[in-house]
C-alpha cells in the first residue's frame, strides 16, 4: 500500500527557492516510490462537489499572477488517467458523492509544483480531485475514507498549507509568530493521536483557527491524507515568509 500525503506547496515559486522544504520535497518522490499513478488533491480547485480531471496528458494551470517569467515558463505535463478518474468517481459515488469528470482541466500549481520536487520527469501519470472548502473538515474526512481503495497502486498526495494566512506573510522573511506555532502545534497532536472528532471540528477547537486559515481551501486537503491512513507520521516541519508553515504528513 502507498501511503497517503500532505505537503505543504507554499509559494508557487518554491521550485526556485533555496530552503529546507524545497529540499525535502526534492527527495519526497525517491523515499515513497514510483506508483503506477497518483492522485493529487489540490487546494486550488475548489467546486461545490467532488470533480475529477479525466484527461489524455495534463496541461500546465499558471494560476498566480505578478511573479517573474521564469515562472510562467515552467511546464509539468504528466500524462492523465481516464480510467483512475472513473474508479476514483465511482468509488466516491458509493460512499453518497456526488462525482463528475472534467475532460479538459489540467495540473494547477497546487499539484504541479509539489509533483515537480517529487517527481520532476513528469512521467507518472495524474489525476487531480476538487475540494469543497464551503463542506468543512468532516466532509473531506470522509472522502478521504472513500478512497482508501485506490493506494494499493495509487499515491493520494494531497497538497495545501499547513498555517496559510496571506495577510500575515513577511515575504522579506521573519520569525515565525507565536500564533501560527500554537495552531500547528494542536494540528499535529490531534494528527499523531487520530483524535477524528477534534481534526472534523477544529475549527472550535484549534487555538488560532480562523487566522491560521482565514478560508479553509488550504487546509482541507489535509483532511482528505488523514482519511485516507490509519497511522501518522510528521515527514517535515519548517515556516518561511513567516507564518507560512510547509509542514508534511504521511498516512498508512
């Protein structure tokens, strides 16, 4: 079975930026294997119900604006699998899910820049999975469980933030705030200690909840990889810009 996993994806200029998460991502795809395809769930691709991308090879999504153009210039076109979409779907359909295909999206940052650290060929196939940030951590939880199926073949890397509040980030650099330690460290308790019912209402019960994540599309990917395992391990923890933390979990 493959693990199932959070990263962190940061800025999207991570894949030029010296630091320890860059670094860990770069040797993240060598300690797990090769799986025969990948299932990627991005913050980035937020829609009222669960959407899969079912296509032949994934285009490049720039969804950022304002960064240099070497950026722009970067290009990560996994081939697709039509067929994992329709099993992901179906299985996601039998637990009450309402899934649908896309036939035409590709890759947003939030999956291509990870997946370009980890797997930089570019030659494992990938689907991506929506979110639905507005449906909160237990309906994620429970997708998450829906799609235990797939890892015998199939790595879940879901990919977000682990404290993502733009309105706090330094981006000349600066220490960590108090705040963002205190959320981070309740979120990896309740992580090590499978604690489901504070992780579905962490909303109430995280110190610093709201301002760790003003808007919950970078969190809930997270709660997708817990759903989907049954023991956990904290891969990697660092913040930069600040409060940005680029924490990685692993989920068996």
């Amino acid at each position: 079975m493959f693990p199932a996993l959070f990263v962190s994806h940061g800025s999207p200029t991570l894949p030029f930026d010296d630091g320890p998460a860059r670094d860990f991502l770069s040797g993240l795809g060598k300690e797990i294997g090769r799986p025969a395809a990948i299932l990627a769930v991005s913050a980035h691709w937020d829609t009222l119900a669960p959407v899969l991308n079912a296509v032949a090879r994934n285009d490049t999504i720039h969804d950022f604006f304002g960064f240099a153009k070497p950026l722009y210039a970067l290009r990560y076109e996994a081939p697709g699998a039509p067929h994992l979409a329709e099993r992901a779907a179906g299985l996601l359909g039998e637990a009450g899910f309402a899934a649908s295909l896309d036939r035409a999206r590709g890759l947003d940052h939030g999956a291509w820049v990870p997946l370009m650290l980890m797997y930089p060929a570019a030659d494992v196939p990938v689907v991506q999975l929506s979110v639905q940030s507005g449906l909160g951590a237990a309906h994620h939880l429970a997708i998450g469980r829906a799609l235990v199926p797939l890892r015998s073949e199939v790595l879940v890397l879901a990919s977000g933030g682990f404290v993502h509040d733009l309105r706090s980030v330094v981006w000349g650099g600066g220490p960590e705030p108090a705040w963002s330690r205190a959320f981070a460290a309740w979120m990896h308790d309740a992580l090590v200690e499978r604690r489901d019912g504070d992780l579905a209402s962490y909303r109430k019960r995280a110190p610093e909840a709201e301002r760790a994540h003003p808007s919950e599309d970078h969190i809930v990917p997270l709660f997708v990889a817990y759903g989907a395992g049954s023991r956990t391990a904290r891969l990697h923890a660092s913040a930069t810009f600040g409060s940005l933390r680029m924490d990685a979990y692993r989920f068996d």
